[in-house]
C-alpha cells in the first residue's frame, strides 16, 4: 500500500481549493489504541465506520436495537428467506456516485467472500430487483440484519475496487470522507455536503492509532486529543480530577476471558479446564486491577445483554481445593517444584496477551501467580493482538487472553457462530466443538418465538458454562475521555461509532 493513496490526494484537493487565506477548520481528534490494517473493511472496516466515514446498511440506537442507516428499511417475507432491502433516496457515494441496488448489492456480495461475520450466513444469492437489495437464504436465519450492521459489510462505490476486486479506496456514504490516510496509525477526513442526514457541526476530524495506553492518557491530559478511548483503569480516577475533561465509563457487552487449545493434552480434559478456571481469582483481579469489584465475570455473558445472561447458572468461581481435587483427578500430580505433570509432560502453556488493551498484561501477570498455586506454570507473553489468531491458524497457540465483543454484529449470535462452529473460531473455541451447542445455534438463527429464543440463549450459555473452551475472567467497563472543548459527545456502549457527526464545538 502506499503512504499516501492518489485516492486520498484527490478527495483532499477540495479542501485545498479553499484558498490559501482562508481559515483552516479545527479539527476533532480521535485517538485509539487500533492500528489501521488496510484498506479492506475486513480488517478495519471498524475504524471506517466508527469515524462515519462509511456505513453499514443497518445501525442501531441508544438501547442497541436495530434501526436504518443507509437503508431506509427491510422486511422479509412470506416464504422465510427472502429479505428485501430498501436503500435512502438520494443517498450517495463520496465520489457523488449514486447509491443503487446494484451497487450495494456488489458490495455486500465482496464482503459474504470475505472472512467477516457475513461469511457465517446461510445466503444464497445478493441480487438488485426494482431498485431493491434482495437477499435469500439457503434457511431461515432471522437474525441477517444484525449481520449488516457489521463494520465487514460497509457499503462502498463500485469505484472502491480495482479489477481484481481487491479494495483500493475507501470512498462510502458517511458524514465525513477520507482526505489522507497514513496507515497503519492516522487518517484523516471531512465533511460530506452529501451525506443523506443532517449535516455534521463538526467539519474536520482525525484518527490516530496508539497502542500504549500511557500515552494516549498523557495526550488526554496534554488537550492533544479531543476523544481518547480505551484507557487503562489505573489512570481512569486521575484524569477526573483534570478540569479540563470529560470521563465516561460505561459497561458494555465485552468479556476479557481466555481461550485454551483443547488439542492440546493439559486442556483436552475438561477436568483441567474447569481447574484452570477454579484457580482464577476474579474478584482480586476485578478489585485491585479493574478498580471495578463489579466486572468480575461469573459467567461468559455480562448482565446488560439481557437473556443471554443466565441469573440462575451457577457462577464461575474461585476454590483452589476443588482445582487440586480435578487436577489429581485428571492425573496431574505435584512435582519437587509444585508444577504439575502427567506422564513425562509437565503442565507447562505459554499465554498470549497484549497491551492494546492496557490492563491485559497485568491480568495476565495476576493470573499467572494464582495458577501457580494449583501447580499450573503459566509464561506469558505479551505480543502483538494479531498473534493470536494467527496462531490458532497455525496451531502453535496454547492459551491466550484477550477481551472479545458480543455486539459487533448487534446480536451475539454473529460472534458466537463465528467463535463457537464446528471449526471454533480464531478468538474462540481451539480444538473444541459440541454438536449440540452448535445445534442450538442454528435453531436460535430461525427460531421466531421468544420464549424459545430465551430458553435455546440460557442452553447455550449453561453448555459453554460447563465445557469452559473459553474461560470467562472479567467483564468490560469502556472509559472514554472527551475534551470540555466539545459538547454532545457519548459513548456508543456496542462500539460501532464515535458519534462525531452529532458533536459540535463548545467554545
């Protein structure tokens, strides 16, 4: 890729155009911890969308239901697999391309070839019919509009794709267009005269990637950035006390947890995993790290994803006894040094983590010395994020701790599919699959009465509580701080925008 895409110079020529005695727009700084890697949305269609550059055909409001964006409404019909789609009049594309069934039709079918959540659904043809995006499915799966909420399936211009069908430019339908992009850590975009919706206050805004959650504090502090998010939880209490900003943490449907390689001998049992899972000190972590007593997870699914937390399942707790109890069980016995082992093989797994996410290390680092006590040797290992599915690719992984979201797809479904297949799934299951949770999954997708869909969430919960593939550790609170120097700004509690388009400056 280069630098500077000839894209990205063309759309920034406007801009240019104003003159050079005209006063440059401020400009709203958004900084994060997520590297931009590429252009396909993919990869990190979910810095496109956040930043409203480009949009998905179904968003979702305040509660998390679904709601239209770039279509204006769907229904499906009689025959259960059919669902017909309506696009926004006058809608278009930032190259003032309009925005056509077939267009968004060609768009949704690159992303159903691609490796997002789409990929998981049934669909046997993407087609425009009389100016309609119409979609069939092999089966019925009623939960398709949440898919199109994905950052995976934003809609893009024909003129997006190079011959190949690879993507060579972002150019969407959202209030700002991209102007420059520097990836893999900035980019940087404008207001689109456009854009379907009401227009932006704000008229220019940019992007920068990160990782140490340190500095995106100080940038906080230093009034270097206007929404800094993903903070660590120790410097949460000390940038209240700063006058000059704005902190929100908000709980959202994100989990930390960590996935085992049930390939492997040590984990193949589910003895070791249920003792792997009893010598975990939750609400230590939860208290003295998280500074949220309330975050310890007593199962996979938070509380604020309504029936899909169980109140009735037994939590996920810490008993050291009953840990050694399974382990001696399982064959794992003590040696001269605590650590156990079985048949030659000492208990011995290198855990993955990273400091994108700035609290992880030090989960890990706790969570290690707890292990240690029921004879467990856990090394860690901090690496780049993208370690770990690549190894779950290549089967080199053996565990690994990360923090997964429920609500990307705004129905858990989109990510238990993908995490929980028969195949698992790069931030999911490894070497483990249940026949019968992956039949309840696929009811789930069809079923149309509630109180079934209530009854086959909690079987699916209960399974993964009793196999423990993934080990839930805490669940997610998500501090943002905003600078007093803009007003309006929220956080989105399912992570699919900054909501920048309705911001406005405040002095």
């Amino acid at each position: 890729m280069q630098r500077r895409p000839l894209l990205a110079f063309a759309l920034a020529a406007p801009a240019l155009a104003r003159g050079a005695n005209a006063q440059p727009a401020r400009v709203l700084r958004v900084v994060a911890p997520w590297e931009i890697g590429g252009l396909d949305p993919a990869r990190s269609g979910y810095v496109f969308q956040r930043m409203q550059i480009a949009e998905t055909l179904v968003g979702t409001d305040e509660r998390g239901a679904l709601v239209p964006s770039l279509a204006r409404g769907w229904r499906l019909l009689d025959d259960r697999v059919t669902w017909r789609i309506a696009l926004r009049a006058g809608a278009t594309f930032h190259d003032g391309t309009p925005v056509t069934a077939a267009a968004v039709a060609e768009s949704l079918r690159r992303a159903r070839g691609g490796p997002g959540p789409l990929a998981q659904v049934p669909i046997e043809g993407i087609a425009a019919e009389a100016g309609e995006v119409v979609l069939r499915t092999a089966r019925p799966f009623l939960s398709l509009p949440a898919f199109l909420a994905h950052s995976s399936t934003v809609i893009l211009a024909p003129a997006a794709y190079d011959a190949g069908g690879a993507v060579r430019a972002i150019i969407g339908t959202g209030p700002y267009r991209l102007t420059d992009l520097l990836a893999p850590q900035r980019l940087d975009a404008e207001r689109f005269a456009g854009w379907w919706g009401v227009a932006p206050a704000i008229e220019r805004v940019s992007y920068l990637a990160v990782t140490r959650g340190e500095t995106r504090a100080a940038m906080a502090e230093a009034g270097q950035a206007e929404i800094v998010t993903t903070l660590a939880p120790e410097t949460v209490a000390r940038l209240r006390r700063n006058a000059r900003l704005s902190v929100e943490v908000v709980p959202i449907p994100r989990t930390r947890a960590v996935k085992l390689n049930a390939s492997l001998p040590m984990f193949a049992d589910v003895r070791t995993r249920r003792a792997f899972s009893l010598a975990i000190d939750r609400a230590g972590i939860a208290t003295a790290l998280l500074r949220s007593p309330e975050s310890a997870a007593t199962q996979l699914f938070p509380p604020g994803l309504g029936d899909w937390y169980d109140a009735d399942l037994p939590p996920l707790r810490r008993d050291l006894a009953e840990a050694r109890r399974l382990l001696d069980e399982a064959g794992w016995r003590p040696g001269p040094d605590g650590i156990r082992a079985k048949d030659g093989k000492t208990f011995r797994a290198t855990l993955r983590t990273f400091s994108d996410r700035p609290e992880l290390p030090g989960v890990a680092t706790a969570m290690q010395a707890q292990l240690r006590e029921a004879g467990i040797d856990l090394q860690v290992a901090v690496m780049n994020s993208g370690e770990i599915p690549a190894g779950h690719r290549d089967g080199t992984l053996e565990a690994a701790l990360f923090a997964r979201n429920f609500s990307l797809v705004p129905d858990p479904i989109g990510t238990l599919l993908q995490d929980f297949g028969p195949q698992g799934g790069d931030w999911g299951a490894m070497g483990w699959s249940d026949p019968a949770l992956v039949a309840a999954m696929e009811r789930l997708t069809a079923e149309p009465d509630p109180a079934t869909q209530t009854q086959l969430r909690r079987r699916i919960a209960a399974i993964l509580q009793a196999e423990l593939p993934v080990i839930p550790v805490a669940w997610y609170d998500y501090p943002v701080a905003f600078s007093r120097r803009v007003a309006g700004g929220s956080v989105d509690p399912l992570e699919l925008s900054y909501r920048i388009a309705g911001m406005r400056w405040a002095d």
